[in-house]
C-alpha cells in the first residue's frame, strides 16, 4: 500500500519500558513505508520554541530602510565560503529550477577561524556562523545556540531509536558522528504567490522549494506559521500533504540512512509550494543532523552500520512487492562512490555549490565549472537520444 498520510509518533514512549516496543513498531512502519513522520512530545520547552519561532520572523521584519538593508547584506552566504548565512530571495536553486524564498543558514560551530591551508576544503563548511547583530536583534544568537544545542542531542538519540526500531545495536551509528558533532539549520521565509514576479507564479503554483530528499540521516523540521505547503510523495507519485501539526516536529529520513540500512529504511522525495496569493508568507526552521564529513563512501558501502537481521530486510522487501515492486520518487544519490567525490564532506561541498552557485562563483569556481560541465554532458546525451529525456531528477538538499 501506498502511504495517504503522515503517522505521529510521540518520543515520550520510547522513554517508558512499557510503551517502548509499540513505540518502536511504529516507528520501523514509519521508516520503512513512508520516510516521514511527526514526532510530538519531543522533551523540548514550548517556551523554546516559541522563542526560536519568534526570533525566526523577527529576523525578517528587520525594517527595510537603507542602513538595515545594508545591514542585512553584511551577513550574505557568498560573502563566506561557508554557505552558512543570509540569502536573498530567488537565490538557490533545486531540480533546476529557481527556490522563491529568502532565509538565514546557521550551524553548530566547531572552528572560529580558516581551516588550514592543507586541510580539506570541505573544512569550510563547519563555520563560523554570520549572525545578526546584537544591537539589531538581541537575544536570537542565544535562543538559536541553545536550540541547536539541544536539538543535536534529540537528533543523535532518536537515531539510536532508528537503530532499535531495525533490530541493529543502539550506538550503531555512532561511528559517524564527532564528539562536537556539526548539524545545521536554517530559518526560511516562502513568499506568497502574489510577492512573486507572474512567471514564479505561473499556473497559481509557485516552486518554494522544488522536489528534493534530504541528505544526510535525518531532519527535524518546526513549522513556524499555520500555512500548508510542505508535500511529500508517495511510491504511486502522489503528492500527500504534510500540514503544520502543533506541538510536532516533522523528521524526514535523509539518504544517508537509506544508504547506511541497504535501503531498509527509505527517504522520500518532497517539495514546498508557494503559499497562496494574500495568505502572507510561510515560515519553517528545519534542523539538518550532521555526520562525519571525513567519513568515505567506501566504507559507508561497505562496512557501515553493520547488516540489518534478514527478517528485517525481508519485510522491506515485501513493502517494495507490494508498492508494485518499483519506486517513482528515485533521486541522485549524495552516497555513493564510482563519482567525482571520495569522502561525504567532498559530495556535501559539491551539493552545496550546485544549489548557490553564487557562492561557488566566487569561492570554488573550480567544482562550479566541473558540475556545470557534468550538467551540460547530461544534457547533450539526452539530446543525442543516449538517454531518456525525463525531467532532472531532484537532488539531495537541505530545504523544508
């Protein structure tokens, strides 16, 4: 059967011994046949979020005179090699067409300065942040540190769940993350449709996000206004919509627990529409999970997490038969070898570049020629009738 709906799942069961095996088979349900779901009761103050929500749009409303907008310009993405920082809107890009939303990334610092000269250049990645200015927004350094802080640690136990919801040891994935692990975050603003030039808006649907899956383990998305938008597809290619649930977050299974369980556990292609016209912007503040940028394909293929018990990965198998035996949301895979990147940290640079080429203009123009020479291949091939001309298929990104 094909999913129709998100199921919620409450964190606080798996804490109680009685409630934890129930706890658990929902959750395999969840990993195996829908790549989604909502978790509510996830040990978090409301107080927090409620913070983080509005420290979020307070970032937005910084007024629009001259000196703030130059203000704002200060903390722009291409202005470091990072991709940590302000993006105008229309600024990324994702199944190859323009993302209409404007947003502010942040991640968990682990270095205050430049990597070393002979240190790989995916070091860039892991900071500084670019904040707001005190001055201009007091407070939302701290609430954000602490959010961040705290939702490492809820991500890295619910992993240790995913891994007992398969039947592998609890620390099994362990291995692939820092004792000062790097996760990321962003704060995102989708303009309604009628903030958007006719052509973004063309068909009364606007692209917010295009069709994507998430890269790495897992993501845990805050839905910070009442708009829908966020959809989620379905193995018949049907678009199921994921609306804003309070109390909840919504965690999307990344490729990389895809790739890590021999795809017992799925991800799943999803995409954000434009709000409606006159319904006011949405807002989202998805958190991203980390995991070792130093860690090769090589050994994710090979060793990994460890082999999922056969009955297990038989019942995966039966879901597949039964879903017809094929899936229509198949994307490009961050993790894999045989390309140009070797170790995770490479294949995340080179995500990132693809997705702001802005960025990797000014920083890394190197891998933005390869890629863009690499895009032009496939588009020559596909006119040569080498290939079927389908449609680019969605990437793995950050979004939501």
């Amino acid at each position: 059967m094909s999913f129709k709906s998100i199921p919620i799942l409450d964190l606080s069961q798996a804490s109680d011994p009685a409630t934890k095996p129930e706890f658990l088979r929902q959750l395999r349900h969840a990993l195996m046949e829908v790549g989604f779901l909502y978790l509510k009761n996830v040990g978090e103050a409301e107080e927090l979020f409620e913070q983080v929500i509005a420290q979020g749009k307070a970032f937005f409303d910084i007024p629009a005179e001259e000196k703030q907008e130059r203000y704002r310009l200060t903390i722009e993405m291409k202005n470091k090699k990072s991709f940590l920082g302000y993006s105008q809107l229309s600024a990324e890009i994702t199944a190859g067409a323009v993302d209409h939303r404007e947003q502010l990334d942040l991640a968990t610092e682990q270095q205050s300065s430049p990597p070393k000269p002979d240190a790989p250049r995916y070091y860039n990645l892991l900071g500084p942040n670019q904040w707001p200015s005190e001055s201009v927004l007091p407070g939302f350094r701290a609430v954000y540190q602490e959010y961040m802080r705290r939702m490492g640690a809820t991500s890295i136990y619910f992993t240790s769940l995913i891994a007992e919801a398969i039947e592998l040891p609890r620390d099994a994935f362990d291995k692939y993350f820092d004792e000062n692990q790097h996760h990321k975050l962003k704060i995102v603003k989708y303009p309604d449709l009628s903030q958007l030039d006719p052509a973004a808006a063309a068909g009364g649907q606007g692209q917010g996000v295009g069709p994507h899956k998430d890269s790495m383990l897992s993501s845990y998305l805050l839905q910070a206004s009442e708009h829908r938008g966020l959809q989620v597809q379905n193995v018949r290619g049907e678009w199921i919509d994921c609306p804003p649930v309070p109390g909840t977050l919504v965690v999307a299974i990344g490729q990389g627990l895809e790739a890590l369980t021999g795809g017992v556990c799925t991800s799943t292609t999803h995409r954000v529409l434009s709000p409606a016209a006159g319904s006011g912007p949405r807002f989202s503040i998805p958190f991203f999970q980390g995991v070792d940028l130093d860690a090769d394909f090589e050994d994710l293929e090979t060793v990994g997490v460890g082999q999922v018990p056969e009955g297990v990965r038989e019942q995966r198998r039966r879901i597949i038969e039964a879903a017809g035996g094929e899936r229509l949301d198949d994307v490009e895979f961050t993790f894999r070898t045989g390309g140009a990147a070797k170790t995770l940290g490479e294949a995340t640079l080179r995500n990132r570049v693809k997705s702001h080429p802005d960025v990797g203009e000014r920083w890394y123009p190197d891998i933005l020629a390869d890629i863009r020479a690499e895009q032009a291949a496939a588009e020559g091939k596909k006119d040569s009738g080498g290939a079927p001309a389908t449609e680019v298929p969605p990437k793995a990104v950050e979004a939501h």
